[in-house]
C-alpha cells in the first residue's frame, strides 16, 4: 500500500508519540509498502527544535526508505493552554499545501496521529478526495485531557471543542485507540463498535530484553554503586505525568533508594529546583536509543505516576518498554483503570494517585525484596512477550486495514513523485 501519515512529532523524538510514529513507519517501510509522513521538526519533549532542523522552513528527507516532509511550526518557551492551541494551529496551517500535494501520488491509506486533534481535518480531506482508507489513531484523548486537567477554561468551549471532535471523527474511516478503556470513551462519544481498532503500543522484545551486564555498565558510567538501589522515571517531564508525587516521594524514602529522574519537558525546572539539596536523587537527560535498554535495565524499581484527573485519557507509553526489560513496576492509578490493570497483569503495583505515602512505602518495601523484584521482573517480561510484540501488532494493523475496503489497495508500482 501507499501509506500517508500525518503528526506532528516523530523521529528522531525519543519518547512518547513521535516514537511510536517513527518505528510504525519505519515497519511498514521494512515490510514493502511505500510510506510518507508529513510532519514537523523535532522539538519534544524539551520544547525546542533539534539542533540541525529550522523551526521555519520547510524540509524534505528519507529515512529508513520513508520519506519525510518537514513543515515549520512555532515552539513556545513556556506552553501553556493557549500557547500549545498557537502552536498546533501553526502546524496545522503549514502542512495543509504539503498534505494537499500528496493528492498526485494518490495514497491507499491516510493516518491521522492524535494528539493533535488539529492535524484530522487534512488527513480526512486527503483520505476523501483520494478516495483512501481514513484512519484517526488517538494516542491520548488530549480535548478532554485539557478540561479535566484544567488547562483550558469549562464552559460553553468544551461543548464547541467537543462537539468538533466528534464531527472529525465521523470523517474517518475507522478510529483507532491504544486500550481497553480509550475504546470505551470512543464507544461514549457515539463512535460505533464497527468502527473502532484496538492498535496498541508495542514494543521491539529483541532490542529491550532484561540485560543485567548492560545495566552494570551504565552504572558504573554513571558512579552509582552496584549495591545501591535505584528507582527510576524515565520519559517527559510535563504537567499530565503527576511528578509532583516523586518529589514528595524523594523526599521521604530513605537515602538506601537513589531516584534517577531521566527526561526532559516542561516541569522539569521546577521539579529539579524542588528536589535541590537532597542527596538521593539525580536527573539525567534523555538518553539516545543504543543506550535505553542500558538504562531500564539500570534500575531496580520503575515508576509510573499518572494523576488521577488524567485516568484512561492518556496510557503512558514508558510502559512497554519497562514490561520488555523485565522491570519491577509501581504505578499510582486508581483501581479499575486500564493503567491499573496492565501493570497489576504485569506483576506490578499499584498505589493510589496522589498519594506520596503509599507511593513511598511502597518504595521501601519493595527497596527490601530482591527476590520480590526478580519475580516481578519475570511476570513482566512475559506479558511484553504475550502481548506487546511489535511484530504481531503492526502485522495485525496491517492486515485489519487492507481488510477495510480492499479495493483501495491498489497494486501499482509506479514509482510517480510528485
């Protein structure tokens, strides 16, 4: 097929949706089909462009046998509410002539990534007027992840914004989402079963596999002690992770526990000037491909927070890649939530949303049984291996897709680029 995708992030992002986006294309690449992304250049989670991109220039390349447009866009210092909606719509408007010229190549099936829901209204006018398969992926809900959060103001917005939502979904072919519980939400927004794919995270098993010597290495680059425990955050530092609660964490687990702190994003300043002093913590920034495995493997306890005002809008992609490792979890989620069940199927725990004393005890208990977290490791390992395989999730995607309508799978091998 001739596969178009639109998002704003992707590779070279090292975490989150642009992640996933780069190792989805890059798959379908690697398995025959012709795949172009429109996107914009890297910029998250630090919120700022990549050194070697402009952030107002329009850029061509390929990659891994994907070709990749690049549209400017505006990266606001500080985002806030009204900054990031600036900053979407400028992508949003500086890709629109790119999407449009991929009406000549004549795609098979456009991708619209959300977030941002601001890039659907293009990929469904491709996928439309070139008579492709439209498919929306919602990676996290963000409409409603930014009244719950309070980011934006409620009122009559949220009945506008959402009622927007729900006509850019009817635009779509299908709608895909990343878990149980963000397929129930998409069943309450009035999205019919038949219309909804469950296309989850995943995970390359091969790449991040446990690799105790690996984690030593990265230690001992590091200077932490080979006996010292280590729990670690690894992943963007922003407002929906709820990183308040490790820092009142770090503040009350004992010195035995170091807290590695790896990312970069909006909240980071704050949290690095609340936590100044302490002894047992240190942040690193996020750390290049060839050295993740290195570095989940480092730890000895993992840690997910996730506030409980974001509960089933969002589904923290770290995840995949601590189950891969074989690594001992503990997450704050509220019981009943999806994050809650994967990680409890996993062999993890969990603790109640803001709650920085469970969280800590939690912590020590588990600081305290090596034995405890060698068998959690291994219950996580399976899971990744049952059920997050990068293989079987792209093929099945793949395969759910071409099934759709099968006469938009055209098998021309013109090689015409507009």
């Amino acid at each position: 097929m001739r596969i178009l995708i639109h998002g704003i992030n992707f590779h070279p992002e090292l975490t989150g949706i642009g992640k996933y986006t780069g190792e989805m294309a890059d798959y379908f690449a690697r398995n025959g089909h012709e795949v172009r992304v429109v996107t914009a250049p890297p910029y998250y989670p630090a919120w700022r462009v990549s050194e070697g991109y402009s952030a107002w220039r329009f850029r061509r390349e390929t990659r891994n046998g994907v070709e990749i447009w690049r549209c400017p866009l505006w990266v606001p210092v500080r985002p806030s509410g009204i900054k990031r909606l600036l900053h979407l719509l400028s992508f949003a408007l500086s890709s629109l002539p790119i999407m449009l010229k991929q009406l000549a190549w004549r795609p098979d099936l456009v991708m619209s990534i959300e977030p941002p829901l601001t890039c659907a209204p293009q990929a469904a006018l491709v996928s439309r007027l070139s008579k492709a398969v439209g498919v929306m992926h919602i990676q996290d809900f963000e409409v409603d992840a930014a009244f719950e959060m309070k980011l934006l103001p409620e009122g009559p917005l949220r009945g506008l914004v959402l009622g927007v939502e729900r006509s850019l979904m009817g635009s779509f072919d299908r709608i895909s989402t990343i878990s149980g519980a963000m397929i129930e939400r998409l069943r309450d927004k009035g999205v019919s079963s038949e219309k909804i794919v469950y296309f989850p995270n995943w995970v390359d098993t091969d790449l991040i596999r446990p690799d105790q010597a690996a984690g030593e290495r990265m230690r001992v680059e590091l200077g932490i002690p080979s006996d010292r425990t280590i729990a670690l955050y690894s992943g963007n530092l922003g407002e929906k992770q709820g990183l308040e609660i490790l820092v009142e964490a770090i503040r009350q687990v004992g010195e035995d526990v170091l807290f590695v702190i790896c990312g970069e994003g909006s909240a980071r300043s704050r949290i690095v000037a609340q936590t100044e002093g302490l002894a047992n913590v240190i942040f690193l920034p996020l750390q290049p491909l060839e050295k993740l495995n290195a570095l989940l493997n480092m730890a000895d306890i993992h840690l997910i927070p996730q506030r409980a005002d974001a509960a089933d809008l969002v589904m923290p992609s770290k995840l995949t890649g601590i189950l891969s490792c074989g690594g001992a979890v503990i997450a704050t989620a509220a019981s009943g939530t999806e994050l809650a069940k994967v990680v409890r199927d996993a062999g993890g725990m969990i603790t109640p949303p803001g709650d920085a004393s469970a969280l800590s005890k939690a912590i020590e208990r588990l600081s305290t049984d090596p034995r405890g977290i060698r068998e959690m490791g291994q219950v996580a390992r399976k899971y990744a291996e049952n059920f997050l395989g990068q293989t079987s999730v792209l093929d099945q995607f793949l395969k759910t897709m071409t099934e759709i309508r099968p006469d938009h799978a055209r098998t021309s091998t013109s090689t015409y680029s507009p």
